[in-house]
C-alpha cells in the first residue's frame, strides 16, 4: 500500500474496499482452495482427526475475514492457526503419548497389529496348487505379480490385492501382456531379485485370506496366515499348535504361559513411563546423575558467563579508553557464530591427540578432553563460555550505561567505597535489569541440546548403564537417545515423552519462581 | 532502546573532574587506570578469537586433516573451497537459505500482526491471550520433537508435502513457534508508538488496515529487523527438529550435514568442514555485525520490558 493510496483514500470516501479488499479475496480464496484440498486427502485418506481440524480452521478463516465483529483475531489469527497446529497441539500430544507404550513393538493400532501379525505369520497352504505367475511393472514402477488362477488373469502389487485381468493375454497358461503393466523380461527379473522374493500380493483386503508369494518368478503359491484371529471372542490362536493367545494390558497377545506374539498396539499405562524414568535400575541411576549435571550445567552456564561478561562490560565501560569499538567488535565475534558451529569445531581443537589445544598450546600434552568424565564437562561449560560471555557483555555494556548517574554522586557523598558502590548499587541494578535475560539464558541452557550433540556426543558413556546415555548427557539430549530416532536405540515414543514432561515441569517452575523473584526485586529498588 | 549507547554516563565516569585531567596523565596513572584495561582487553579478544583464526587456517591447509591443521598458516590453499563443489554442501547451503529465510519473514508478518492486535486493540480475552503466550513461551518447542515426528507422519499421509522430510513441513513446524518467541518482544516495541498517531490518522478516515501497513509498520521497522535477524539465526543453528523432520541427504540442512561429516569422519574431513564452517558462517557473521546496533538495542529492550 503506497502512501499516495493512503492519502487518496484518507481523502476519499473513507471505505477501505478496493486493492485491499481484491488482495483479501484472492488470499481467502486461495486459503480456501487448499483447505479443500486438505479436506479432500484426509477424506481419502481416512485420516478424521485431520479432517476435522481443517474444517475448523477454514470455517475460522471464513469467518474472522469476513465478519466485522472479529477485528483482532484478524490479525492473530494467521499465527495462532500455526501456534495451535505446531505447538500447543505437540505438547499436548507429548503429554498424551507420555502416558502410552508408543514406541517399537507397540507402533500402531489393534487393528493394525492384527493385520501385522496375520500377514507376518504366513505359510505356504498345504497341497494349495501352483499359479503360473508373470512379475510385471506398474507404470510407476512398482512391482506385481500376474497370476492365473482357474484359467482367468489377476493383477496385483503389494498395495493393490489381485484384482482381475479379464484383458490380459495369455500364452502357455501364463500371462504375457497386461495393458498398463510392462511385463519384466528374465534379466531384470534376476537383477530384482530380492525385491521379487521379498514380494507380497496380497489376495484380498482382508489379512486373513493371506497372499500370493514366489521363490523362482514362473509359479506363486498362496500363502494363508498361520495365526487366525477370532473377532468376536478377541483372541488369536496358531492354527498349527493351537496355542491360544488373548490381550493383555500391555497391548500384545499373550498365551496362556506367558508367551507373547511380536507385534503389539498401543495402550494407555498409566504413570509407568514416569515409574521407568525414576524407578528402573537400568534409567533411575543415569536419569539421578543426568539432571544434577543438567541443572549444574544450566546454572553454571549462566553463572561463568555473566561474570566473565560482565566483568568485561565495567572494564571496557570507561569512555577514556581508546579502541572500545575494535575490542567490542573483535569481542562478539563468538557470538555471531552460530552455535552449531563453534561446538564442532571445539570438539575438533580439544581432540586428544590431534587437536590444536593439545599439540600445540600445551606442547604435545594427550590431556582427554572429552573422554574424561570430568574433564568432558568441563570442556562443556568451557565452550559455552566462549560462545555466552559476549551475549552477557552486551547486556551488561547496555544495562551499565543506561544505570542513573545520581545514585552513584549520592553513594560517593555518603563515602562508600569503589568495592563498596559495586557490590551495594552496581550488582543489585544490574541483576534488576538482566534478571529476565538471565532467567532465559538458563532456559535455554537447560535444553543446550546442540552445543552436547555436537561436542561431546552426551560422552564419555556410563559404563554401567545398557542404556545409551553419557556423563555429559543433559535431559534433552538424553531424551533424544531414548527415543530412538536416530536409530541408536530401539525407538520408545512413550519414556521419550514421559521424560520430556518432566523437562517441561523443571522448567515451567522455575522459570515461575523466578519471574516472580525478578518482580519482587523491581518492586523493590 | 533508544538512547542507552549515547548516553555515556557510566558509573566510573560520573565525576566531573576526571574528564579534564584526561590528557595529563602520567605512565604510571595511565597504567593504573587504562592500561590494565587494554591487558585484559588484548586477552579477552585472544581468547574470543583464536578459535575463528584456527579455523579459517585449518581451512586454507592443503592436507585436510585435523594434526595437519595445527600450524596456522603454514601453507595457503584453496583446494579445501574447490573440494565443497564435489559434496552436497552448496544444497544443504541452499536449504538452509531457503528455510531461514522463509521462517523469518513469516514469523515478522504473523508476530507483528499479533502484536498489533494485543498492542492497539482493546478485546475480551486480551490479557488471557498475553498470559497464555507468557506460559507458551516456557515450553520450548523442540522438546516436543518426539510429538512433532509422529504428527507430521499422520500429516505426510494425507498431504506428502507436510509430512516427513519435506522443508515446508519443517518451515511450517518453525513457524509455530513464531508467536510464542516473539510476540512478546515486539508488543513492548508497539507500545512505544504513540497512539495519537494511529487515532489521528483514524479521524482522517483511515481504516485498521491502513494504520498497520502505512504507519504502525514504519515506525517500527528496526524490531522488525531484530525479529527476522533472531529468528534467521536460530532457524540457521537449529539441529534437532531439522534432523529429526529431513530424512535424506539432499534435503538437510547446513547444521545436519556439517555433523554427518564431523561425527562420521572427524579426522579425515577436517579440512573440509573448516571450509564450510568458514562459509556458512560468514553470511551470519556479515548480517550481525552490519546490524549490530539494531540487535544490541533489541536485546537491552527486552530486559527493561521483561
């Protein structure tokens, strides 16, 4: 909108409804088109929950744009849509899954695992005929099998049960075309080898009537689940032993002597995540260590910054001093850095026996830097000096120059003394005004996940733990290696999230303490 | 904000007399008062230094490796910059670019809105909607990352383009987070706008919109500056919920890729991740030094508005 618009309009009549109220409807209209097609592919999918918020949404747009009584939630609502999406819904969906099994073993619905379990447990049917088979290839280059069964043509992929070819062409009793399949010639049928035997097609869309599998790529046999599964009673029983297997509370099959199938479903377990988290030898005795160190860490972090930053900010705080500007540019350099950054390439200079701090600052010394318990956390929060000290030197450099001038004319008068004005008005005035910075700075620090990551990797490990955590581990990172995201460990959604509850309690509260404590110290001076 | 860096009158200097003295000083007074001050100054810039010196000469060392790198400056080459051109490192760039920017400029357009709305309208809900983002602002979002993972696996099922490995997802993923960080931070700026302003401009006629876009948004343009520049920078240094969304190689980011190479090979890639350190830091670096007095007033506003 040019001001020459605005003034036109401002002269005018005063109604705001030409370019603004075209570039509204195009915008609206756009919103629109792609809710739709949201609407449209969760419907398809059979995904309701997903459905039903963007119905909710679009019908919020609608009508916040264009109803006059809504003035405000016109302008929050763009970022409340993705605050609501994107965060407020995640940490309630962590507080849900932390009360779950989520996680390997337990991934999906009954349902789900039902099917899971019948497609996984299937043998070949005894005395069931062979089906001359063909591997053909969708256009989108999936792989199917094209079988003849009772002198009729079938068609299908992994996805896609066989479904009847009555256009096919057959020779020999085998399929040779399939309009809108390519047929696989010997060759590239050997070179996909494995991607052929691994094959299922599954012959309906029920698991339980089982698949058409093959070894040698001319004849597939059909394949019938070894599990049958009876609904209404709700049990599984192997039709070869005739072990019966009923639910249990932990979502799985179990029999009658203990025995459980693999795959389970999700259920609801109440607080034993939290009870695994505190209780369990295998996590209470790291989970103890973790968040003493974390706390430490978070506490020292803010603590070894703000004394080295502020103790620079009253040294370079003399306007006498020539070079302020070099020094201050030179000095926050770290923290243009990103963070990312600076933590590899610390863990490269602290190396034991290459690193640059070793080889050369100290002489060839093989000090372990990040091997070494103890020194490993050291080189943590010696790291985050260098990359926090310049934050807290511009906060304070800031804070110190806009402190009253009076005070201290006052505190001079009255005869105090330069350790004496510092420690009674300097500190307290400083403290007052970083107070909410600091409060965020521990925050922060709390979940410093990338500075560990990159530095240490959470190492050196327990060595008495099977868990994959570290004496450097803080609780995020070590919520990280428990959820198994990165593949280092079976994945569990469930203690991840219980852990994560717990991160947010730790930090909620105290950062209510503290804002409380800060209002109460402004009061105060 | 405003004038904290003009205003010179530190706690040291308060006294009147010294500034006459100042340029008759003897060495051993200057010593006393200035000298030890440059002292510490010269080792504080050792120290806050010395690693970005290392790693531009690690850098420019021909042999790549990590004991080759210890003597700076020994000899000087390019080959560690030509051998980026072979790796996927000007991809991640490009990503990177690409999510940084568009995560700040949608979280200045919604956190300005929304602070506009809590800064000049008067609604039911006002002070609830403020205490909620205060509580919001607690809960950092990447430690939800467990939750974020499984709901972008239901929502790659039904639109690809928001599911997993997607950096729209992983935008939008971001992009929640925009209120809750920011909103805060610019309300306070808003509320130094005088509101006679946008009232005058009202009895000449102009509407909500046009007070926000032609007035409101020019005089605050130096937040908004500081918002997308804080926002650029932690999307550009952000590790965990990018590593956790962006699955395959060509998709990551500068901080995914960088630790793929440090973690995997730390001695052998030596050279190269120096190089692209050098690079993929210099965009910020040159954005924050240039904005520097933006970004210092920016910081010091938020700790007098809390």
């Amino acid at each position: 909108m040019s001001r020459a618009r605005y003034k036109g309009a401002v002269a005018g009549s005063g109604t705001f409804s030409g370019a603004g109220f075209a570039v509204k409807l195009v915008l609206i209209a756009l919103v629109d088109a792609l809710g739709v097609f949201g609407v449209l592919a969760a419907w398809r999918a059979g995904s309701w929950g997903i459905l039903a918020a963007t119905v909710a949404l679009l019908a919020a747009a609608n009508w916040v744009y264009f109803t006059k009584r809504s003035l405000p939630l016109k302008y929050i609502l763009p970022g409340l849509a993705f605050l609501l999406v994107y965060q407020v819904y995640v940490v309630g969906y962590t507080g849900y899954v932390a009360f779950t099994n989520y996680g390997d073993g337990h991934n999906s619905t009954k349902e789900q695992a039902v099917d899971a379990l019948l497609v996984q447990n299937e043998r070949r049917v005894e005395g069931s005929p062979a089906l001359p088979l063909t591997v053909v290839e969708s256009g989108d280059g999936e792989l199917g099998f094209a079988v003849v069964e009772d002198g009729a043509a079938e068609v299908g992929t992994a996805e896609e049960p066989l479904e009847a070819a009555p256009d096919a062409t057959l020779d020999g009793g085998a399929v040779t075309q399939v309009p809108g399949w390519t047929v696989l010639d010997r060759a590239t049928v050997l070179q996909r080898q494995d991607e052929v035997t691994t094959l299922r097609v599954p012959v309906s869309d029920d698991a339980a009537d089982g698949s058409v599998r093959t070894q040698d790529a001319r004849t597939g046999y059909v394949f019938q689940p070894v599990l049958e599964y009876d609904e209404a009673a709700d049990t599984m029983t192997d039709t070869a032993t005739g072990v019966v297997y009923t639910p249990n509370d932990e979502g799985q099959f179990e029999s009658a002597d203990g025995e459980v199938l693999p795959v389970g479903w999700r259920v609801t377990v109440g607080f034993e995540n939290f009870a695994t988290a505190f209780g369990d030898d295998r996590y209470a005795g790291p989970f103890v260590k973790i968040l003493l160190w974390t706390v430490a860490f978070a506490v020292l972090s803010v603590v070894t910054t703000f004394a080295l930053g502020m103790f620079l900010a009253m040294v370079f705080n003399d306007p006498r001093l020539r070079g302020r500007k070099v020094y201050r540019t030179l000095m926050i350099l770290p923290y243009a850095m990103p963070g990312f950054l600076a933590a590899l390439l610390w863990s490269g200079m602290l190396n034991k026996s290459f690193g640059v701090i070793n080889q050369v600052l100290l002489g060839g010394a093989a000090i372990p830097w990040l091997t070494d318990p103890w020194l490993a956390k050291l080189s943590v929060l010696g790291v985050n000096l260098w990359l926090g000290f310049p934050y807290m030197f511009l906060i304070c450099t800031g804070a110190l120059q806009s402190l009253p001038g009076d005070v201290y004319e006052a505190a001079r008068i009255d005869g105090a003394g330069k350790w004496r004005t510092w420690r009674s008005i300097t500190m307290p005035l400083l403290l007052v005004a970083t107070a909410p910075l600091l409060i965020s700075s521990f925050a922060f620090n709390f979940n410093n996940f990338t500075l560990i990551k990159m530095l240490t990797g959470g190492g050196p490990r327990f060595d008495d733990a099977s868990v994959p955590l570290g004496h450097t581990d803080i609780l995020i990172s070590m919520v990280y290696n428990v959820s198994g995201l990165d593949g280092s460990a079976p994945r569990d959604y469930g203690l991840a999230s219980a852990l994560s509850i717990v991160i947010f309690v730790i930090v909620g509260v105290i950062s209510a303490i503290a804002f409380r404590q800060t209002r109460k110290l402004e009061e105060l001076s | 904000m405003t004038t904290a860096t003009e205003r010179a009158t530190g706690p040291a200097t308060g006294r009147p007399g010294e500034q006459v003295l100042r340029h008759r000083m003897t060495p051993r007074r200057w010593a006393r008062e200035l000298g030890w001050r440059h002292v510490v100054g010269v080792l504080a810039v050792l120290y806050a230094v010395f690693p970005i010196v290392y790693v531009v000469s690690a850098s420019l060392s021909p042999t790549g490796t990590l004991t080759g790198s210890n003597e700076l400056f020994a000899q000087v080459s390019g080959v560690n910059y030509a051998a980026l051109g072979d790796t996927r490192f000007w991809t991640w760039m490009g990503n990177t670019l690409v999510i940084g920017v568009a995560t700040a400029v949608g979280t200045v357009l919604m956190g300005a809105a929304a602070a506009y709305a809590f800064s000049r309208f008067r609604f039911a809900g006002r002070r609830l909607g403020l205490t909620a983002l205060l509580i919001i602002q607690m809960f950092p979002q990447m430690l939800a990352f467990v939750a974020i993972f499984l709901l972008l696996i239901s929502l790659g099922e039904v639109v690809p383009a928001l599911g997993l490995n997607s950096k729209l997802a992983l935008i939008c993923v971001y992009l929640g987070g925009a209120l809750g960080v920011n909103t805060f931070l610019m309300y306070g700026f808003f509320n130094t706008v005088p509101r006679e302003l946008d009232e005058a401009a009202k009895i000449d006629g102009a509407t909500h919109a046009q007070v926000y876009w032609t007035i409101i948004l020019r005089l605050v343009t130096p937040i908004l500056a500081v918002v997308a520049l804080l926002s650029f920078i932690s999307t550009f240094g952000e590790f965990i919920i990018a590593r956790v969304v962006l699955q395959s190689e060509s998709n990551w980011t500068l901080a995914v890729g960088l630790y793929g190479w440090v973690s995997s090979l730390l001695e052998a890639n030596w050279g190269l991740f120096a190089a692209g350190a050098v690079l993929s830091a210099i965009p910020v670096l040159a954005l924050f030094l240039f904005l520097q007095k933006y970004i210092v007033g920016g910081l010091t506003a938020g700790s007098v508005k809390g």
